[in-house]
C-alpha cells in the first residue's frame, strides 16, 4: 500500500533522524515545510520534501491536502485506559465537596477501580479498553504507553498485562506497557504495606517480567500510597528484570522522589504539579524526561506542572493524558495540548514537541515515532483546512483534525 499525500499547506515537525529529543530554548522551534507532498509506502514515511521538487508518483492512493496541514500524530507516554467501568459518581462526590484525597480515604479511588476490575472478564475489559483506544486514536493519538495498576493481585495484574497484549496485537497503534503495581495498598494489606511491597517485589515483579508482558516498571510514589523507601525497593527489583522506571512522581506533595527515579536513571518522572527547585536540579544533566499531565490538573483543580520552569532550567518536557477513571476520564491530546499553551504557558511550538518527539522519548520510542523523518512510521494528523498550526491549540475544545493516518492507514 502506498499512499501520497500533495499540496500540504505545511508540514510539521520535519526534523533529522538523529534528533530524539528536543530541550530548553530548542523548544520553541518547530521546523516546518511550506506547500510539501509526503509520501507513504506500506507503514512507513519514505519521502517528502516541498512540492517544487515532487516528481511524478505513482501511489495507489492520493490525497489532496491544499489547506491543511500534516503533522506527526501524538505520542501519549502516560495512560491507564485499561478499567473497567467508571468513577463518575465520585466525580460528583467532588463537585459536593470531598476531595480526591478523602474519597480515597474512604476506600473510593483506585481500590474502587480495583474492585470492579477483579470482578470484569478478561473479554470485557479487553472490549471497554480497545473502544477507548480506538477513540483516542481518532483523535490523533499513533502511540500510546499504558500502565496496569488497577489489577492490585497478581492475578488481576496479570489480567490486565493480558488485556494490553491484546491490544497491541490487534490494533494498528504502537503500544508500550507498564508495570504499575504499587498503585495503591490494597484492602487486605492496610496495615501491612511492607507485606504488599513483598508481593510485589518477590512475584509480581518476576512472574510480568519472565512472561514478557511489560516493558517499563512504575511506582505511584506519594504520602498515602508508597514512600521514598518503597520506591526504592521496586525500582531496585524492576531493574534486575530489566525494567526501566517511569515513575508517578510529585502530584500532591514533593519529597525526593524526583532525585530518586533520576538515581535509577528513569526513562520520565510523570505529574510534577508540585515542585521544588532540588527537582529542577536533579534532572540537569540526567536521561530522564519530565512529563506534565494538564487534564488531571485540570479536572482535579490541582496546581498545573511549572513547564516554564522546566523548559526555562534548560530541561526538555513532555505532555501526556494520563487517561484513567479517576482523576483524568479524558485521552484527547488535543485538549492537553491547548491546556499546556493556556494554563502552563507553554507556546504551541513548545507544547507540539511536548506531544510528538518528546512524548516519543518518554516511551523509548523516539528513534521511530515523533517526527517527519525518512524511514519513520508513518502516523500523521492531517489537519482540517486552517489559518496557522496556532489554531490548533486555540481553538481549544474544537476537533481540527481531518484524516488520521496510523501505521500507514487512513482511519475510518
Ligand atoms: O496518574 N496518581 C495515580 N494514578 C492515577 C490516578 C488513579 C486513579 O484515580 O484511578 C493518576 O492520576
Ligand atoms: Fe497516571
């Protein structure tokens, strides 16, 4: 299958394929391609360049994109869309009044989610999951990590990890899965997390590793949940199992976990609403790639990550949904990146390489995905007809997007 697609009003993201990771001040440049045409064969961008230069083609599909413009399709390092069911009466619980923390207190949260996970069949989780997937994928989204961690048994990890196989198997997006098993204590363990940290550390651990069903090991590393000492012990194991850390880090409260994860050279430490300017410092000079998730600030109303800060330290950053039943029931990319231009002060050249490349990084898949480069997988937005890519984030809330193409086929 070959796919050529002319007239492209400008191309987005166009970068060398030695770039994998965009910092600081570079940030703010986004290299384009005035009037372009792009070529696809099979799953993969082969050629591109602008117009001017196009010689005769022959593709079995062509599309006219005269107006609109082609841009690399989001790369979405942090989801948990593997649940079951939803949390929508705890979101009212909020509006009258209980905070995140005291419905989780209460047993709500997380154990709720894990909950309705142990009691849903594989083939049903598998079917909710993969019509959220699908859904995110319509709006722009090519690659996408996704965390276990409702599952809270070995089993019902297990069930998830599974699920997740699945997904990668069938569908046309490039999966990357996490471990996520420390995500909260479950019921049974209350007064016992050292106990739950064991059966993490002694099975969960070895038995996801040895079946292969994860590639990265995360922690939610949090007053209330797992501290600096537990943390330390999981990545500990993750690694000698070959898992690389991604961590939840500094949502509500900041205590070292930053510095921690960069110690076990974290592929991203992910949240980062609260920070101190020890964080800052601990990810100078490191590999680790800080992520902001704007729709959980958003829809919890908790401080949103000081990406200015961030960026202007000198640091790269990338954006993600972090998509669960809990504190973000929302995986469009879109929104999260008119949320990092409107609420973190991000600019759109800033907040679009927070999506693409850098979203690619934190995945460890920025080699292949992020950009507009020879010999990279062919998933691309194509933009409804616009003035500038400025709209895209401005136009917040609104669907600009035409055609998504992934793994080199045109969605429905
Ligand atoms: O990233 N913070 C921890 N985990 C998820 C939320 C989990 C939930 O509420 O279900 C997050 O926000
Ligand atoms: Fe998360």
């Amino acid at each position: 299958m070959s796919i050529l697609i002319i007239n492209i009003k400008e191309l987005i993201q166009v970068r060398e394929n030695n770039v994998t990771i965009v910092k600081g001040p570079d940030m703010k440049t986004l290299p384009t391609i005035k009037n372009a045409y792009l070529i696809i064969e099979h799953d993969t961008i082969v050629e591109y360049g602008p117009m001017s230069d196009y010689v005769d083609y022959q593709a079995e599909e062509v599309i006219d994109a005269k107006g609109k413009m082609v841009l690399p399709a989001w790369c979405d390092s942090h989801t948990h869309i593997v649940y079951a069911g939803d949390r929508s009466q705890e979101f009212v619980d909020r509006i009258n009044g209980l905070s995140y923390e005291e419905i989780a207190e209460r047993g709500g949260g997380i154990l709720n989610s894990a909950e309705v996970l142990q009691n849903t069949s594989e083939e049903d989780l598998y079917q909710q999951s993969l019509k959220r997937l699908n859904r995110v994928m319509q709006l722009g989204t090519g690659a996408v990590e996704i965390k276990s961690g409702y599952g809270l048994t070995v089993e019902a990890e297990l069930k998830m990890l599974r699920v997740i196989k699945r997904l990668k198997k069938e569908s046309l997006a490039t999966i990357k899965t996490t471990l996520l098993a420390a995500h909260a204590v479950p019921k049974e363990f209350k007064d016992n997390k050292k106990g739950f940290v064991d059966l993490v550390v002694a099975e969960m651990i070895p038995e996801v590793a040895q079946s292969k069903l994860a590639d990265y090991i995360d922690v939610f590393c949090e007053k209330g949940y797992f501290d600096l000492e537990d943390t330390e012990r999981i990545l500990t194991a993750g690694k000698e199992y070959g898992l690389i850390p991604k961590i939840h880090v500094n949502q509500f409260n900041a205590f070292g976990g930053v510095a921690l994860a960069v110690k076990h050279k974290a592929l991203s430490v992910d949240h980062l609403e609260e920070m101190r300017a020890e964080d800052i410092e601990a990810l100078k000079n490191s590999t680790t790639m800080p992520v902001a998730l704007p729709s959980c600030s958003y829809f919890l109303s908790i401080p949103y990550s000081p990406a200015r800060q961030i960026i202007d330290a000198g640091l790269p950053l990338a954006l993600a949904t972090d998509y669960n039943p809990g504190s973000t029931p929302s995986g469009n990319m879109n929104f999260v990146v008119s949320t990092a231009c409107i609420k973190l002060r991000m600019t759109p050249e800033e907040a679009m390489n927070a999506a693409t490349i850098n979203g690619a990084y934190a995945m460890g898949i920025s080699n292949q995905y992020g950009s507009i480069c020879r010999g990279k997988k062919a998933n691309l937005i194509i933009t409804k007809e616009i003035e500038s890519y400025n709209n895209l984030p401005y136009a917040f809330g609104d669907n600009l997007i035409d055609k998504v193409i992934i793994s080199g086929k045109v969605l429905d």
